[in-house]
C-alpha cells in the first residue's frame, strides 16, 4: 500500500468499513430469514386470540 496516497488509503479505510457493516448486515438478515422460516415450519406455537374466542 507504500504507493496510495493519504487521501486513497482513507478511502481504502472507509470503504472496507462498509463492506464490513454490509456484510454485517447480511449475516443479520439470514439470521432472521432462518428464523422466520424455522418458526413458519413448526406452525403457530399458541392459538390465536381469534380461535380463543371460540
């Protein structure tokens, strides 16, 4: 990195700070997509209020 200057390597610096918050941020999002889909394949764990009223 000897020939970037000061002002790329700070662009360097910001712009893999990004990607590491993207990245971040996809983790969290499949995380939550596994969730989602675990809990939709094991159906509604409580009656609804709805059903209850019944």
């Amino acid at each position: 990195m000897e020939w970037f200057g000061l002002q790329e390597r700070r662009e360097l610096s910001t712009r893999q700070r990004e990607l590491e918050k993207a990245k971040q941020r996809v983790a969290e999002i499949d995380r939550l997509i596994q969730k989602s889909y675990k809990d939709m394949s094991n159906g509604p764990s409580r009656p609804s209020r709805r059903s209850m009223c019944f």
